[in-house]
C-alpha cells in the first residue's frame, strides 16, 4: 500500500508526497496535463517536441543533465496522447537541486531558435530510426487513422506528418508552452526518505509560494473536450508491402474510456486472449494449430477512447485470410460463451501481482501517484486490484459482447 499526502500550492500546483524510507534515492516526478491529443490538427508533433525542448536548459541552468549527473543522478521523459511525464531520480540530498531544477525549466525554459533546430534535427532522426527503418515500425502511422477518423488519436505521438515539426516556428513552440507548462497544468509526486513536512517545505522553497494539505480529486483526464469519434458502422481493412521478415496482422476495435466502468473488464479480455503462455491465443493459435509464430493482445489504456489490439505473425505459408479468421473465431468465442470462475481468477490474479511488481521501486510509486491523481482518483494506487477482482464473469462477458462487434473491426495487414 502507498501511503502519501496531497497538496495544493497556491501557484495551482497539485503535489503528492510518499514517505519511501526503503531506499537512499528521492524521486521527482512531473507529470503535464498535454499530449498529443492536444496538439492542432495542423501542428502534431508538438507535445513530443517539448519532450526534448524541455532538457534545453534555462538562463539559471544552461545544462540541465549536467547538474543531475554531477549529483550521481538520472533523468528521463516519456511522451503519448495523453500526457508528458518527466522525473528525476537522484541521492535524497539532492532533492532540493531536483525541484529547483523542474519549478526553474517551468517556469524559464530556453527557447531559441537554435534550440528549436537542434530538437527538430533530433525528433526528425528518430522518427526516421524508429518509424520509418524498422520492421513495421509504420504500424501505428497506419493503424491510428484507420481506427479514428475525427478523434485527435488519429495520429502517434511522432506526429501525423513529420513536416509538422521540422517546419515549426519558434512562434508556434513558444505559445505551446506558454499554453500547457503551467503549475495549474501539472501533477508533482515526490518520493524520498524524508518526512511529508520536510518534502512539501522543499517544494514550498523551490516553486516560492506556500502550499496546504488538499484531500480534493481533480479529473484532469476528462477536463477538455475532443471531437467525439462516431460510431464505427462498417469493418476496415488496410494493406501495406514492406520489407519485413513476416507478414504481420493487426486488429483493433474501439473500447471504452480509461473511466469507463468497463475499462477493466476489457483490460481483463486482452490478458485472457493474449498475455503468455496460458492464454487462449497461444494454447489455440500458436502451440498446437501452429498459425503464428506469435500473437499478443493488449489495450491502448488512452485517457479517452481507446483500442483493443491483436498483433500477431503470420508463419510461412500461413494464408491470412486463414489467420484473420482464426482471430475472429476467438473473440467470437468469447463473446458468445463467456468466461469460467477459475480462469478468470487466474488472470485477475497475474494482474495483482503485476500490480505489485509495478510499486517495487520508489520512482514508480511516484509515477503511479501523478498519474492516478491526473485521472482524477489518487486512491487508485492502492483500490486497483479489488476493482479488477470484482469484474464478474457477467460483466466480462457483455463487455466482450459490446467489444467484439464484427462492424467495429480494423484490420491492418503488413506483408513482404
């Protein structure tokens, strides 16, 4: 269980703090309400962008790395549609040099112009490496727009057309962070061996204003509107030649929310199709039949409408229509005749004890706290497992009903 307190600067700045006296190491981690999902139709690419602007340096601080490495510590950044997380993990000392450093680029980034270049060179390489030469590393360029075709989720984080970002101005950079890098945009969590008072009064010095306890929610998730994604009428197929070692298949359908009632329950579909060697996936489609050489199920776990994806490989001289329907004939199943106790405890099981492996270290307690507290419900920390133990087979099953409508399938296909 992760014991913490909740703050609010007066600044707007929300601010969890975790007591973790099982380790030397204190943890800051700054989670921004901005990702890709906010970016203009016109301008993607943005939020990813700041991902790297952000390690530009200030006017106080032209080195950021540098002052975190000499303090024998790490940082990092992570970017998807819904938010932009940043942390710092270093020896508990060096806490007050880490917020000085988050509330200092907060507040007095550097944007030049040859900072903006440099950064445009760098997410215009990486899109080349990562999207552009690998083995199906087009996939979600592909697939997003075939699944969403008003909703902001039609385009990766990259970006919908990497032009977006290499022709960017320092003008447009500039408004985009004056919009979004703002206290009352962002969740703080700390965790580090330290008292609670002793950590919100670092905070306090750093961010220079005064917080107090707060035991309020804010659904920082559901605070803006996107167009709304109308209801998939027809199935969707998609065909691209690449040079790959095997013919890939991919099938998605639309699922609901992260605050669905039903979110759960369709996270649960996805590890009884796919997640390892007890899966229906593998003990029907890879071991005996011998269809793929390997096949997953797995959710987006966006903020907003999200997917249920089937990523599978194809053996050779496997026929794919063969294949696709082989999928098909599973989810059907599923749909059709439910679940039975006994498997369904077991996969509400791994995910408890994956849910515990994932509060291990300090540093991803305190991402656990930013981004339960950005959904609105801090407490989901610690309530996660019971809320997956009580999804019924019932529940699962008209969940599955809802899910798996034949009109409601993408199909992405990607061949040699």
């Amino acid at each position: 269980m992760i014991t913490y307190q909740k703050y609010i600067l007066d600044n707007g700045l929300v601010v969890l703090t975790h007591e973790a006296w099982d380790t030397p190491l204190a943890t800051v981690n700054l989670l921004y309400n901005v990702g890709a999902r906010d970016e203009d139709p016109s301008r993607t690419g943005f939020a990813h962008l700041f991902e790297h602007l952000m390690f530009g340096g200030t006017e106080r601080v032209p080195d950021f790395d540098a002052v975190v490495s000499s303090l024998g510590g790490e940082n990092n950044a992570s970017t998807n549609n819904d938010i932009t997380n940043y942390y710092i993990t270093l020896p508990a000392q060096g806490l007050p040099t880490a917020l000085m450093l988050e509330a200092d680029r907060m507040e007095g980034l550097s944007l030049t112009q040859k900072a903006l270049e440099v950064q445009q060179h760098v997410v215009t390489e990486e899109y080349n490496q990562r999207y552009m030469n690998r083995p199906y590393g087009d996939m979600w360029l592909m697939m997003r727009p075939l699944c969403y075709t008003v909703h902001p989720y039609r385009w990766p984080t990259i970006g919908a057309d990497i032009r977006h970002v290499s022709e960017a101005t320092l003008e447009d950079v500039t408004a985009f962070h004056r919009r979004f890098y703002r206290a009352d945009n962002a969740v703080l969590a700390i965790a580090a061996p330290m008292s609670h008072e002793a950590i919100i009064r670092e905070v306090e010095r750093a961010w220079r204003c005064s917080g107090s306890r707060w035991e309020g929610d804010r659904p920082y998730a559901a605070e803006r509107s996107y167009a709304a994604e109308p209801v998939q009428e027809s199935a969707r197929r998609q065909e691209a030649q690449r040079l790959v070692p095997a013919t890939a298949l991919y099938m998605a359908w639309p699922m609901c929310d992260r605050l669905s009632d039903d979110f759960r329950a369709c996270d649960l579909i996805s590890d009884l199709l796919g997640n390892g060697k007890s899966s229906r996936f593998y003990n029907r489609l890879v071991r005996p039949n011998r269809l793929f050489s390997e096949v997953d199920a797995f959710i987006t776990g966006d903020a907003g409408p999200g997917l249920l994806l089937v990523s599978a490989k194809l053996l050779d001289g496997i026929d794919i229509e063969d294949a696709a329907e082989a999928i098909r004939a599973e989810v059907a199943g599923l749909a059709a005749h439910g679940v039975g106790e006994e498997e369904l405890r077991k996969v509400q099981g791994k995910y408890e004890v994956t849910h515990a492996y994932s509060q291990y270290k300090a540093a991803d307690r305190a991402f656990a706290l930013a981004y339960n507290t950005w959904l609105g419900c801090t407490e989901w920390v610690n309530s996660e497992p019971s809320l997956y133990h009580a999804v019924s087979p019932a529940r699962l099953q008209r969940a599955a009903q809802h899910l798996f409508d034949p009109q409601h399938e993408n199909l992405l296909i990607i061949k040699n």
